[in-house]
C-alpha cells in the first residue's frame, strides 16, 4: 500500500513537473519569446571563427558603401522607372511575403505540419530580423536614403526620414527565403527562395529607395536570422513532451514520451 501511494505522490509531482515544459515547448508565444532571446543573445555564445566571420562581413558592407553604393546608383537612376516588372518582384519584400507566409498557414491549418511550422517560423523570425534588428539599426543608424541626394554617408541618428540602413524589404525577402530553404533543404527550392528575394532587393536600388550596402546587410541579416530560427525551433519541436496518465493492476502512474 505505502508503495503504491509513494508511486502516485511520485506520478503526480513528475508530472506537473512535465507538464509545465510540455506548455512552455508547446506554447507558439513561448517559443516566440524563446526564438527572441536566442537570437539576440548568440553573439553572447560565438567562438573566434564566429567573430572573425562577423569582421570580414562588416568589412564587407563598409567596402560596399565606399565602392559600391554610388556607382550603382549613378546606374540605376538612368533606368527606366516604369518598368512594372521590378514593380512586381518588390512586393516579394512586403505584400507577397505575407500573403505566401498565409498561404503556409493555410495549408497548417488543413493538415500540413511542415507548412505550419514554416509560417510559425517565418513569423518569429521576421519579428526579430525586421521588427527588433531592422527597426533599432534604422534608429540608431539614421541613414539617408538615395532618392534624399545627400550622398552615401549622410548619417542622421534618431529622425523619422533617414531610414535607409538597412533595407527592411531585403530583410523581409530573405527571412521568408531562409526559412523556407532551411526547412525543406532542395535545391530547387533554394534557388526559387533565394532568386526571388534577390530581384525583391535589387528592385529596391531600382526604386532609388535603398544603396546596395543597405540592401545587402538586409539580405545577410534575414538570411542569419531565418536560418537561426528554424534550427532552434526545430530542436523545440524535437524535445516536445507527451504525459499521460498509465494504469495498471499494480501501478498507477504516468507514461512520457518524447525525442531527446
């Protein structure tokens, strides 16, 4: 008899003990707020590689902005402006990235597990690549935009027009992009994903609206923090626990199952 009770105050205590991780794992705001504090907190964890990769891309962009961004301008403004194609392939950075990310939803809701977890990711991720990072950068950054003919270091910190740096529709692209490559991984995939956020991002130089440094540290920000979130979200998913309740004729007690 003291047995049997000492398994059913045991069974109890486990699983409310369980039961709370499964709710935390299981709860979509949960893992969003997760995806969050990983993300921003990762260069907290990164080795000497990881840093040094961070330096050369810096460099990157910096060599962009002093090479790069005005000859291609220069260029594009001699474009013709009404050409509606790059019209079109823009949207892939605002109006298209949602309706695709509700068509992923959709198709959740009617069945598919994998496109749920795409839109859920797809939505955690642009929250954090567009919404925190994007919208912080463009703050603090403050820079002007092309169309403004101020040149390319014109630096305004905190005010509401110099909002170029970096390109929010480049970082939508590519966060859409990242986690639909990431999470079905073929390459005709990647190469559909991809090319189409790149045409979004170019279109943005198009448009006098971004320099191409802005438009490639949002392609390198989306893409890291898309490619981020489904790796972490994946090992959420795959440490998900199931109690129930087990009984027998001579137990009374849980059963856990899961993937560790």
């Amino acid at each position: 008899m003291k047995r049997r009770i000492l398994s059913i105050v045991t069974s109890f205590a486990l699983s409310l003990s369980f039961n709370t991780r499964a709710e935390d794992t299981l709860s979509y705001p949960a893992m969003v707020w997760d995806d969050v504090t990983h993300t921003l907190s990762a260069p907290t964890r990164w080795e000497k590689d990881e840093w040094q990769t961070a330096g050369w891309t810096s460099l990157a962009v910096l060599g962009t902005v002093a090479v790069i961004d005005k000859p291609v301008r220069d260029y594009m403004v001699k474009q013709d402006q009404n050409n509606k194609t790059w019209l079109q392939v823009e949207k892939f950075g605002r109006e298209y990235a949602v309706g695709i990310t509700g068509a992923f939803f959709v198709a959740g809701l009617v069945g598919d597990e994998t496109s749920m977890h795409v839109a859920q990711d797809v939505v955690a991720a642009s929250l954090i690549s567009s919404g925190i990072i994007g919208v912080a950068t463009k703050t603090v950054v403050g820079r002007s935009r092309p169309l403004q003919n101020k040149g390319t270091t014109d630096f305004a910190p905190f005010t509401d027009m110099n909002s170029s740096f970096f390109s929010g529709h480049a970082t939508q692209a590519f966060t859409l992009a990242a986690v639909i490559a990431e999470t079905y991984n073929e390459t005709w995939i990647d190469v559909t994903a991809y090319g189409l956020a790149s045409l979004a991002a170019v279109a943005r130089t198009y448009h006098d609206k971004h320099f191409t440094s802005d438009i490639l540290t949002g392609a390198i920000v989306g893409t890291l923090v898309g490619k981020s979130v489904v790796a972490h979200n994946k090992d959420l998913r795959g440490n998900k626990l199931s109690v129930t309740p087990a009984i027998s004729q001579n137990m009374v007690g849980i059963q856990i199952a899961g993937r560790f």
